[in-house]
C-alpha cells in the first residue's frame, strides 16, 4: 500500500483577470493501511486535493509521491486508485454486477479471477442478492454501496472517499461510516475520506 508525500502543493485556477488559489503550499504525509480523514467546511479545498491526488485534477505545482514515485504527471488510470464519489457515480446503463466488474475488465483479468473479485465485495457490501438489479431500482444507500463494491474490486492500493456519506439519511450514513472503516481495515487498504461532517 501507498504511503504518500505530498510536498508544496498548489492549485491556481483563473478567474476573469486574476488567479483563485483552491489549495496552496499543502505539505502532508499519509501513511500506508490506515483511514485517513480531511475535516473542513465546504470550499476549502478538500475535494480538490482528492482529485489531485486521484491525477483527475493537475496540480499548479508541487510534488505528489507514492512509495517514494513521483505520480505528479502519471494519468488516473495508472495511478491505481479507487474513488468513491459523493454522487455515486455509477452507471445507469449497467447492472449491479457489471458496474462492479468494470474495473477488473479494464484492468485486462481474466474471467473467473473477475467473478470471484466481484462476488466478494458484492457479498462484502450486502449487494450480492441484488446482483442483478438497475441502479435505477437501488436506494440511495444501496448506490453508494455499489459504489464502493465497484471502486474495491479493482483492487486499488489507495481509496479516496469524497463525502460519499452527505447525500443519505443519518441512519444510513451512520452505519455505513463504521461499515468503510471495517473494511478498509479488513482489506488493508490506505484511505482518505474527506467530510464536513465532524462526526
């Protein structure tokens, strides 16, 4: 698992005649199997330091490391990451099933690994009953299951969690906090989950 460095981190954009600083001089360490949280109120910059670190936003400057290997330039895809987006962002056009196998067939396995990868975490989420349904039949907590079932069964070393909690009821999102602890710590995963929510 990753442990990162991010060093001197900033991230201008324009605006009209001037410049907007979304983040600036960001220095931090993220050590490797642990659950991360950035805490802070909307604007501040977290979502855009997620995404930098993803390599879906490029930073103005400074130096992004993992294990010591600068990944400041290296595209999303080859940074082996999973994100988990407060949106869910699933697609509608696929089952349950093959939203979760999506990662594993870009990645190129072969058909029994993907299977067993997909059952797994399906099984480990509580989706696998519904295997087969739309997202469009799937609670808003059942969405952001899927989710994680989709962004864990690729594997990634790294998981990042952009309020994947904000848009379901207080139940629901009470249980499912504790439910993502439990299982980036069963699965050994490093994650940074950024919130406004200082529970």
């Amino acid at each position: 698992m990753p442990n990162i460095k991010i060093k001197k981190l900033s991230k201008r954009y324009p605006s009209g005649s001037k410049q907007v600083n979304a983040l600036n001089d960001i220095n931090l360490e993220i050590a490797d199997c642990k659950y991360h949280t950035l805490l802070g109120p909307s604007g501040c910059g977290k979502t855009t330091l997620l995404r930098t670190i993803a390599g879906l936003v490029e930073a103005t400057e400074g130096q992004i490391t993992f294990n010591n290997k600068n990944v400041s330039s290296l595209p999303v895809q080859d940074r082996d990451v999973g994100f988990v987006f407060q949106q869910f962002a699933i697609f509608p056009h696929l089952n349950v099933w093959d939203n979760t196998a999506y990662g594993p067939k870009i990645k190129g396995w072969n058909s029994k690994t993907i299977e067993e990868e997909v059952a797994k975490n399906l099984k480990l989420v509580g989706l696998y009953h519904r295997r087969d349904a739309m997202p469009n039949e799937l609670s808003g907590g059942m969405k952001q299951r899927l989710g994680l079932a989709r962004a864990l069964a690729a594997r990634p070393k790294l998981l990042l969690l952009d309020e994947p909690l904000s848009a379901l009821d207080a139940k629901i999102g009470e249980f499912l906090r504790y439910e993502l602890k439990k299982i980036v710590e069963d699965n050994k995963i490093t994650a940074i989950h950024v919130t406004h929510n200082q529970e």
